[in-house]
C-alpha cells in the first residue's frame, strides 16, 4: 500500500511543470477521446473557443445535459443515436473532472451551477479568463459598486469567485453585471436588465450576430441594438476571431492546443 503511494506521488511531482502533451500521455486513451470529445462540444456548439482562442470575451457560459428531453443540439451534428450522444456528454466531463487537478490552470476560473428549464436539467459551466475579468471590472468599477455597493474591489470579487467557484451569487443574479462579463457590452447588458425589448422602444434589441459564410461553430450572439457602435465593435472583434478557432478545432493536435491555452495566458 505504501509503495502504491509513493509511486502515486512520484507521478503527480513529475506532472507539476511538465508540457500539456506529456501529461495527456499519462491519460488511458480512451478516457483522452472521451475529454476531447466534450472539449469538441464546447468549442464548435457553445462558445468556450471564443475565451480560450480569442482575445475579447472575458468569459462564457456552456451548458452540458444532465436530463435533457429535447435536442440541445442539432442532430446532424452528431453521428449515430443522437440522445446516446447528447446523454453522453455528462459522462465525458466528469472524466475530465477526474483528470483537472493535473492542469493547472490559475488564470482560468471555472464555475458549476446547476439549472433547470422545464422538465430538463443542465449542468451551466462558466469559463472566465481571470485577467480579461480583472481588466472588464476596472473598466466598469462604477457599475458594480452600484450593485454590489461601495466596499467592492476587483481583487476582493475575483478572490472570492475563485474561493466559491459560483458567479451569479456573487453579482447579486444581476442580468447587467452578467452581460457586462459575458462580453456582451454596457449597452446591451444595460437595456436587458431594464428589459427594453419591445417594439416601441427607442432602438428595440434584435439578437446581434453576424454569420460568415461557411462558419461551423456556434456564434457569441446576444440582444443588443444593431446600430450601436459598441455592438457593431463588439460584433466585428468576435467575427474575426471565428477563422482562429476552426483552424484549432480542425487541428490534428486540437486537445493539445486547447488544453496549453487552458493552462496559460
């Protein structure tokens, strides 16, 4: 028992330092595909590319499947029973969650709430890139005391996400506060909050994206007025930023990429 230990211990030593390839070396094959495979999900069906490949979206909310009874995704994504696949989901990230403690990623927070919508459950992971966050709450260190009053500090809120790992408690379940991390603009997280989306309003709040011909992954969208130059900005920063995560997904090497981007900004 003890020398299982000892061999045990030597391993996690080697790993501190050592290359992301290395340490994915270490991992039984089968249990790399299964964490390639919800990474694959991530980046082409939700938007963790755009926080780990960009270089504008502080953070990014990804929902994986617990009790699903709908397609969450578009069947002709996926290749045999499509419920098996999406159902499978929940299994492939809890093998990864087996295997994190060997990455280390201090500038990547990662947070699990649990949802519900109807009779389905997901399980919400948000992905924050923590100097991204740092600069966004300086930028708008105005708005956040406003909500969470005058005692708040960036280095105070970012010690205590990373203590609690949840994000919505800490900003109060403000939808603005939200859209501001989410990278979503002041504008358009401001006039969500203040629910100005109907018809009549002075500029009524469209779904904002912009498609590129082509484009296989799922784009950042949100409401926000079309003619806004901060959203046309925000929208412009994002499209050009979609060429660089289809050329890692289709990356022989893609996990690799993504996991020493993970590990490192």
């Amino acid at each position: 028992m003890n020398r299982l230990f000892f061999l045990f211990f030597l391993l996690i030593c080697s790993l501190e330092g050592a290359e992301v390839s290395d340490i994915l070396k270490t991992i039984p094959p089968k249990d790399r595909q299964k964490i390639e495979k919800v990474f694959t999900y991530l980046v082409q069906r939700d938007s963790l590319g755009y926080v780990l490949f960009g270089e504008t979206k502080p953070a990014a909310i990804c929902s994986i499947p617990i009790a699903c009874k709908y397609a969450l995704i578009p069947p002709s994504f996926v290749e045999g029973p499509f419920f098996k696949y999406q159902n499978s989901l929940k299994q492939c990230w809890a093998i990864w969650k087996h295997y994190e403690g060997r990455f280390k990623h201090a500038n990547l927070i990662v947070c699990e709430e649990h949802n519900r919508f109807k009779s389905s459950s997901f399980l919400q992971l948000i992905f924050i890139n923590k100097p991204r966050l740092k600069q966004l709450l300086e930028q708008y260190e105005e708005d956040f005391i406003q909500v969470l009053g005058a005692n708040f500090s960036p280095e105070e809120f970012i010690a205590r996400l990373e203590q609690k790992k949840q994000l919505r408690p800490l900003i109060r379940h403000d939808e603005k506060l939200l859209g501001l991390i989410l990278g979503f603009g002041k504008e358009s997280a401001e006039a969500f909050k203040n629910n100005d989306l109907s018809e009549t309003a002075d500029h009524p709040l469209g779904y904002a994206f912009y498609r590129p011909p082509n484009c296989s992954i799922t784009l950042v969208s949100f409401r926000g007025n079309p003619e806004s130059k901060e959203v046309q900005e925000l929208l412009e920063a994002y499209t050009k930023e979609i060429p660089v995560i289809e050329e890692a997904l289709k990356s022989d090497s893609f996990l690799v990429s993504l996991l020493e981007k993970f590990c490192c900004f």
